[in-house]
C-alpha cells in the first residue's frame, strides 16, 4: 500500500450530496463542528439550505474533524468535498493529502473510492450516476484547442485544505460568445430553448457559467429590462449573510443575493409563465352554508384535535370535482410528447415561510378521508413553518391551492406550480349583499380564481371543474351525493 493511498483512507471526505431530487447547489447555513472535533457516524454536522427547504446532513465516518472547506454562507455545488474527517487520529501527526498529483493517478483513486451506483449519502439517495460520456468536441479549423475542465485537479486543490478560488470569467469575444468557443455559443439543452422561449439570441449573451457556458441567470438578465448601470460591491471570501445585503446609503438601497427558497421560486416562476399557456377563470361563490359546517365540524368528536378551517373543505371540494373531471389531473411531456394522466392526486398547499413561498403536497390526498386529510393539513402547515419540510414534501405535486384570501385579498391570478395541470386560489370570504331564496341578504361570499395549463385544459373542461368546486362550496351536502 502507498503512502497516497493509505492516506486516502485514513482522511475520507465528505462531499455535497444531492439531498433532493435533481438539486444542483446548496447553501451552508450553520457548521455543529469545527476542526479538531469528535464526530461519530450518524451525527449531524451541518445544516444546508437547498432550493426546496432547510436539510440537516449527518457525517457517514467516525474520526476527528480534520477540515471544513467552506464557511457559513457559502453555496457549494452539489459533488464538493465540504468537509474531511481524520479516522485514524491516533496514527500519529496529521498529514494532509498530496495538494497536487497527476490527472491520471488523481481520477484513479476517485474511482476506487467511489461505490458503484448511487452514492451513500445517507440523505435522500445521492445523484445518479451518468450512464453515458461525453463524446470529445472536435477542433475547428484556425481555433487552438481548448483544455477540458479536469475534475481530478479541483478534487485535488479541495484536499489541499483551501477553498478553491475564483474561477476567473471567460473573456468575451466580438460576437458575444466566449473566447473558447467559435461560432456557436455554449449553452445546454434546456438553457437553449429558455432563450429560444423568451426570443434571446445566445450569441448576443456574455456567458458568466464556467468554460464560457451560458447559464440560465445569463439568459434571464439579457431578457430583463435595462436597468441603470450600478458599481458591483467588492467580493470576498466569506459571503454575507443574505438577510443583511449589501447598503448603499446615499441612494437608500438595500441589495440581497437572491438564493436559496427565493431563487428557486424566481426560476420556476419564469419557467412556468413562458412555457405552459396559462389561462385563469373567476367565479364568485356564496358559502354561508360551507361556514356554517366548519363550525358543526369544530364541535364533532371524529375531528377532536384536528385543525377544521375553510381551506380543509375547500380542498375536500377540490378532490371531489378532480374525482368528476380525472382528465384534469394530468402532465405535459414535452421530451417525449405525450400527455400523462395520473390516477392519485397530490395537492399541493403552498405557504408562505420566513424562507419564502413553498409548495408541499399531501400525497395521494384524494385516498384520505376528512379527518385524515385535516391531519395531513395541520401537519404539512406546522412543519412549513418551522422550516423542516423535505424536499420530498414538495416534489410530485399534481394541483395546488393557494390561499390568499387570509391576507384579506379577494382573489388573484395564481401561477401553476411547474409541472402541475391547475392552482386554485381561495380568496376571503366576506359578508356581501346576495339574493338568497328571491331576497336581499347579507351571506358570506368568497371568489375563486383557477388558472390551468391550456396544452391539457380546455376552456369547457376548466370552466365545469370550477363551476363544480363552487357548487360543492355553494351546497357542502354535495361532498356526500358527489363523493
């Protein structure tokens, strides 16, 4: 056994696992460990903030905490050693791996110490794996070839205990495009129709994303109107937090890095808006008697301890038009250009946290019963609000609800969470003038807004699935002669 190799196993490092599904990057928000602390399999070292929710990573070693790589703060990209862990502290001085050693040697220890299939990660199941390689570009004529990126290397200056430093941006050319790529831009597959969507020309985008690739925020900011041009504030190496921002005072401004909850929820907001055609419908509905149920509700012994509010039968009204209209309850593929019809339903609630707005999902809700479904509700509202929602919480969703109406808001025009076929809006419900039974009277009025993906929805097919959540609504009897 070499000095390098029995090096490799007495400190193991612990890189960036992918704690949700598909997650690039994550934000660490609290070390629980510094270097020189005991740490066991199993014990929480950290806590990260993904794109979907907060999430605590356990280490998988026992040892001696040799080394954090990165700071509070800092967003790493899914794949990156975050931290190292002496297992052997009794053998002697510390010795910290090679800082450099050969491409071929170093891409050879990284496959002997990476297991076959998904990576252990012991949140969530780790990244999958490529199955596929990526065939060399070939040299143009006249263009000096350029060095691909070697991932062995920034392994290596990772085990060299500093933080690995900026990667300096690829010098623009005349066309817009990076030095190193002649003619066509650089961008992915999904990059490119985002610009294609939005009417961007990537030639005319100076790529910020490493190797001169066009990255999604590149074609964001060439499709955002101009804005004044403002002096960058000065980078360091530990970033502040994003609550504080960066002040200028003289122009009263306050400047956040968008991250975390919020970038996530930029970035499918756009996405949803330029790509599924979006059409919202209104209808004004009297639930006097839907109140009037919540309140027997509070007072029945089955529903002791559950939380009953208007939004519980609102969602009950919801699943039984869904169960009239199954057709709703579908997904556009656009890879493979078929319609997905789903025979659960997963509905999503979203709320708003002090990370920002999420959209968990009760699974399979239209299986649950009343109680069942009030337990699932109070639940996935508590669990919001202390920030400890999974990111498997807020996966799968079908069709969500949003309630706007606890904000005093009368009704809105809702964005589809992407993926999902239909969002509901609950507006407040409000004493209102009404002809009840060929009179005047003061009932309690809500409206309802329902925006649904025209690929899937048709304007008959939405405007019945609306019309039906208000008869529910209108007569809660219904939730038993439909039900």
């Amino acid at each position: 056994m070499t000095a390098s190799t029995a090096n490799a196993q007495r400190f193991r490092e612990f890189k960036m696992p992918d704690v949700g599904e598909g997650l690039t990057e994550a934000e660490i928000l609290k070390w629980y460990v510094k270097p020189g602390d005991t740490v066991t399999d199993g014990q929480v070292v950290c806590e990260v903030e993904t794109a979907k929710a907060a999430v605590e990573l356990p280490i998988p070693y026992d040892g001696v905490v040799h080394e954090l790589n990165f700071g509070e703060g800092v967003t790493v990209d899914v794949g990156t050693v975050i931290i190292s862990v002496d297992t052997d502290p009794g053998a002697g001085p510390a010795t910290a791996p090679a800082a450099v050693e050969a491409p071929q040697e170093a891409a050879k220890a990284e496959d002997e110490a990476e297991p076959q299939g998904r990576q252990a990660v012991l949140v969530g199941y780790g990244a999958a794996p490529s199955s596929t390689k990526r065939r060399a570009r070939k040299p143009q004529p006249g263009v000096p070839a350029q060095p691909e990126p070697v991932s062995a290397a920034l392994q290596a200056e990772l085990n060299a205990r500093t933080a690995p430093a900026p990667v300096a941006p690829v010098a623009p050319v005349a066309n817009g495009t990076s030095a190193g790529s002649a003619g066509r831009p650089l961008a992915k597959p999904p990059v490119r129709k985002l610009a294609k969507d939005l009417g961007i020309d990537l030639a005319t985008i100076v790529p910020s994303g490493p190797d001169g690739i066009i990255t999604r925020e590149d074609v964001h900011a060439a499709a955002a109107p101009a804005a004044p041009a403002a002096v960058p504030a000065p980078v360091t190496e530990a970033v502040a937090p994003a609550e504080t921002g960066v002040v200028n005072a003289a122009a009263r401004e306050r400047r956040v890095p968008v991250k975390g909850v919020r970038k996530a929820t930029a970035q499918a907001m756009v996405a949803s808006a330029f790509t599924a055609p979006h059409v919202t419908e209104f209808i004004t509905v009297d639930v006097t008697r839907t109140m009037k149920l919540v309140q027997e509700l509070k007072q029945d012994p089955d529903m002791a301890g559950l939380r009953v509010n208007p939004l519980l039968l609102v969602a009950r009204a919801f699943l039984v038009a869904l169960k009239r209209h199954p057709e709703v309850n579908a997904a556009w593929d656009e890879a493979r250009q078929e319609i997905v019809y789903k025979d659960y339903v997963n509905l999503g609630i979203a709320a708003a946290t002090p990370r920002g707005l999420i959209v968990p999902n009760i699974k399979d809700a239209g299986a649950k019963t009343l109680p069942q479904l009030a337990a699932e509700l109070g639940d996935l509202v508590a669990t919001a609000r202390e920030g400890k929602t999974s990111p498997a919480a807020m996966t799968g969703g079908t069709v969500t609800i949003t309630n706007v109406g606890v904000f005093g808001v009368d009704t809105g025009t809702p964005i589809l969470n992407p993926g999902e076929s239909a969002i509901l809006a609950f507006g407040a419900v409000k004493l209102q003038p009404w002809v009840h039974k060929g009179k005047v009277k003061a009932r309690q009025v809500t409206t309802l807004a329902l925006s649904f993906d025209h690929r899937l929805i048709d304007g008959e097919l939405g405007s019945k699935l609306l019309a039906d959540i208000a008869a529910v609504l209108e007569r809660p009897k219904r939730l038993i002669t439909w039900g």
